[in-house]
C-alpha cells in the first residue's frame, strides 16, 4: 500500500528498510543521469546567456559609432564660468558669440499696504482680483471666504491657477503682511491683486538681457536666466550681471567625447573576447562551454572586424586600434585624438564606413557607382546584433534550445518520481508478505513441535 514502510523485519531479522533504500538507489540510476544533464543543460544556457549579454553592449557601443552626430560632438565653454555657463547640444555647430549681461531674470512681487498681528487674524480683505501685467486685463479672482484668516488667504493664492506665490512675511514682532510673487519670472509673468491701493510693488518682474557685440551691439533677452538659440543647439545660463565684463561664449568640436565612445566600443570588444574565453577555454576548470566552435568563430569575427582593411583607408591601426598577442584590443586614445584632429574624415570612415553613391553618371546602377562600406562599428554592430538579436541572435537560439532540452528533462524526471514511487511501493509489499510468509511458517512450525512434544513416549512404556 501507498505510504508503507519497514525498517528492520521482526520476522526476518534483516535491515528491510535500508534494503529497499538500496535497491531503490540502483533503480533511481537513470533518473540520476537525468538531473545530471538537466544541471548542464541549465549552466549552458546560463553561459549563453552570459556570453550574449556581453555581445548585447558590444552592438550598443558600435551603434553609437555609426551615427552622424556622434562624429560632430561639439563641447560649449565660457571665458567666465563663474557668470556663464553654456552646453552643447547634438546639432551644435561651432561658433562663437562674445557678449555682457546687463540684466538678469526678475520674479515680480507686490506686498499689502495692511498687516496683520498674526497668520490665523481675520484676512477682512475679501476677494482678490487678478490683473495681468498691462494692469487692466483682468485675469480672474481669487475667493476669499468671509471670516477666512490671513493663513487662509496665502493657502487660497497659493492654490489658484494664476502661478503665484503668497507667503505671509513678518515684517515687525506683531506684525504680518502678505507678499505675492509671480512663479515665473519675466516681464511678461507681470500682474497685480487685489484693489489698486492694496498692494505695493516690491519687484518688478524683468527679462534677462545680453548685449552682444560693442560697435553696433544688439540686445537679446530671456524671461528666464537661460538663453537657447543665441548660437546652434547650445544654452547659455546667466548667474550674474556684469556691464563692464565681457564673456565669450565658444562652441568647438569635441574630439575627446567622440576618443571616449571609442574607448568604450573597445572595451566592449574585450567584454566579448574575454568572456568567450572564460566559458569555452579549454585547460578552464570552471569553463561550461569548453570548445565551443560558435563562440569561438563569434571571437574570431570580432577580431577580424578590428584588424581587417577599411575600403582604400587602410587599417584602424592609423586611429590608435592594436591586436594584443594576448588576444585582446588596446586603444591608444592619444593617437586616435591627434588623428581625428588632422584628418576627421578618414577617421569617421575607418568607423562609421561610407555609404553607397552613384558615379559621375549619377544615374543608378551604372559601371560607375561606388558600392558602401562598412567601417569597424558597422562591422561589430552587425556581428552584435546576429549574435544577440532577441528572435533569430545565435546565442538567443543556442539558449532557447537548451531551454527547450531543459524543460524536456524535467518532465522525464518528474516521469521518474512517479515510476520510483511505485517501484518502491511494490518492494514494500513484496517484503512485507514475506514478512508476513516467514511469519506463518514459524507458526506453523511452533505448533509442529508441540503436536510432537505432546505424543506419549512409548520407547519408556515398553520397559
């Protein structure tokens, strides 16, 4: 029966519970082998999956080198940075612009005439109307609830829908008044409250200006302290207005930023190189996926990615690129920057290739056209994206497939579970009845030798 178990027979005297535990030991043998594979078959997709996600940064790194802006990053400075500070966007373009800042952006506030002995007096104002910064446009008006207090009026402003700001300021022990200010800065965030006579202006709201140039200078102004546009894609960020100092505002290429995402699309290769290494190497002891000819030719890619002619610019080894003999990439940032510098277009074209066009004839298809080519990034990206492309990657595929092999090897276990339990059911009951068998013959043979005991003696009569 399900659930029976012996441990020592009473009958017997042999261990049946350490019995049946060995047999069923030789009888799990295949199941064994099973959750054997089943533990590689899981560290290979694991390994797969790590080697994938190395090829994942790899396709990421080298897109970054196939886009145009990445080669026409430009870097914005200020000859004041203490005042000016300015940064560059994509489209940037260098330039240069030289100007002073005569004025910086202003909130405007106004203050009450009236005060009040503390935050819950009375508010006795009423209702405050709103007037935009012409002084006569009336935006709308704030409710003021009769009997509300002066806490309850700066909650009201504060919570109406015209972007100001209330706060109620002591200006003396004993002695409250309420300052508005407009959120935004500018002229044109201007405004008035309340009756003509009720508020006093504090500060008038004002644009931020810059006068650029000095024979004929013109003037540019911002509600806010940051000017966009004054040059290409580059903000300018005023903190501080100085009349007699001038500040020069410069936009130029940006050679480092470009050296730096060359960096990175190397160590990513490396990334690549060094983990397929650590997973197929053969003298590894820890290496899961030793021998591995996709790996291996997926490194071997890499490498001749690297080293392999650009077109007619030759190799990347004229912008700082270099094969270790111990397998491994070295960048010389120096020597790419210094190249970039003297020669941009044949750097871009040794990474980011150069596309079809049409010949002199410009007509398509002609004996003339000029066939693209793929430069180091391109090459690399395509290698990354075959190989960890979420549907159809390589590495994706050998994962899903030792998935696929994995989930197989679990239901043939779980099979097993069930086999066992009845294996070992059946020998449970096979060794109770002979328990049970060897306890009837001993019966048998107890009661044997007392029907012989209890026969009369009839050697001992006859004398």
């Amino acid at each position: 029966m399900a659930g029976m178990s012996l441990s020592t027979g009473l009958i017997s005297g042999m261990d049946t519970g350490t019995l049946i535990s060995q047999l069923m030991q030789v009888e799990a043998n295949p199941q064994t082998l099973l959750k054997t594979k089943l533990a590689a078959t899981r560290t290979d997709a694991a390994g797969y999956r790590a080697v994938n996600t190395r090829f994942d940064a790899l396709k990421t790194a080298a897109e970054a080198l196939t886009k145009p802006a990445t080669w026409s990053a430009t870097k914005a400075t200020s000859s004041v940075p203490a005042a000016v500070t300015a940064s560059a966007g994509l489209s940037a373009l260098p330039g240069a612009v030289t100007f002073t800042v005569t004025a910086l952006a202003t909130n405007h506030s106004t203050i009450s005439d009236k005060s009040w002995g503390a935050a819950t007096t009375a508010f006795d104002l009423g209702s405050l109307d709103v007037f935009g910064a012409d002084g006569t446009t009336k935006k709308g008006s704030i409710p003021i609830a009769a009997g509300a207090t002066l806490a309850d009026a700066v909650s009201a402003i504060n919570a109406s829908s015209y972007g100001l700001s209330a706060a109620a300021v002591q200006v003396a022990p004993g002695s409250y008044r309420l300052q508005v200010t407009a959120k935004d800065s500018g002229s044109a965030a201007n405004f008035s409250i309340g009756a003509a006579d009720a508020f006093d202006v504090v500060t008038t709201g004002a644009n931020a200006t810059l006068k650029v140039g000095s024979t004929n200078p013109y003037e540019v102004s911002s509600a806010t302290n940051t000017f966009a546009g004054l040059l290409p894609d580059t903000t300018i960020t005023v903190s501080k207005a100085s009349i007699d100092t001038p500040v020069t505002v410069g936009v130029t290429s940006d050679p480092d930023t470009v050296a730096s995402k060359v960096s990175a699309l190397i160590s990513a290769a490396n990334g690549v190189l060094s983990t397929v290494t650590s997973y197929t190497s053969a003298s590894s002891a820890t290496a899961t996926l030793k021998g591995d000819s996709t790996l291996r030719g997926l490194a071997s890619q890499v490498l001749s990615a690297i080293s392999s002619a650009v077109g007619t610019d030759g190799s990347a080894a004229a912008a700082g690129l270099q094969l270790n003999r111990d397998g491994t990439i070295a960048f010389d940032s120096a020597k790419f920057t210094e190249k970039l510098k003297s020669d941009p277009a044949v750097v871009q074209r040794l990474f980011a290739g150069t596309p079809a066009s049409l010949g002199a004839d410009k007509a398509v298809g002609g004996n003339d056209d000029v066939a693209a080519v793929t430069g180091i990034a391109g090459r690399l990206f395509d290698i990354g994206k075959a190989a960890s492309d979420t549907t159809t990657g390589t590495l994706t595929l050998l994962a899903k497939s030792e998935d696929s092999q994995a989930k197989d090897l679990e239901a043939r276990i779980a099979d097993w579970d069930l086999r066992l339990a009845l294996r070992q059911t059946a020998l449970t009951r096979q060794f109770t009845a002979m328990e049970t068998a060897l306890g009837s013959l001993q019966n048998q043979s107890t009661w044997l030798s007392g029907q012989l005991a209890s026969l009369p003696s009839w050697s001992q009569s006859n004398k």
